[in-house]
C-alpha cells in the first residue's frame, strides 16, 4: 500500500510536480483547454516548467498515476494530471500508522 508511493516520491522531480499540481493555479497559467483544477494540468505546461524532455515527464506522471498520487483526464490531444486527493490522504494516513512512535508505558 505505501511502497509504491514511496518510490513515487523518492525522486525530486517528481516530488516537486506534486507540489505544483497541490496549488495549479499558484503555479501555472490559465489553459485554452480544460480546467485547472477541475481538469488537472496539461502535460505540456508540466514540460515547460520543469525543463524535462516530454517523454521523460510522461515517464514521471505515469508512476504517480501508477503510485495513486494522481489521476490523468485526456482532453482533445493532450492529458492532464491532477493531484488525487483523496488517495494522497489514504497514504500520507497507511504511512504515519506505519511508522506511528508507541507511547511509552
């Protein structure tokens, strides 16, 4: 349940992306296509930002959709990615009950 978000995670780029797609707006321009935060991030604009090939941003985005981090939504030619919330909380809570300190007797 966590091994697969954790791997997700380990990597800078990624991590950095996520905390993009927490606050879209706060870090990238409004799209002609799709929303957002409704709709989630187009992959091009995601390119742009981090100055990685667009293969290579594929590669990254298809390991936090695989990992659960986020969701993808194809609209006309392009996908968009967008944090998934709800299973962000399941793991950040799968994750402290794992490493949770036992209070001591």
């Amino acid at each position: 349940m966590i091994s697969a978000p954790l791997r997700a995670l380990s990597n800078s780029k990624r991590l950095t992306i996520l905390r993009w797609l927490r606050d879209p707006t706060s870090h990238f321009p409004p799209q002609r296509d799709g929303d957002l935060v409704v709709d989630g991030v187009c992959v091009g604009f995601i390119t742009k930002k981090i100055g990685l090939s667009q293969p290579a941003v594929t590669e990254h985005m298809q390991i936090l959709a695989d990992a659960g981090l986020v969701s993808s939504k194809k609209i006309r030619n392009w996908v968009f990615y967008k944090l998934d919330d709800e299973q962000v909380r399941t793991f950040l809570a799968a994750l402290s009950e794992t490493l949770e300190i036992p209070k001591p007797r």
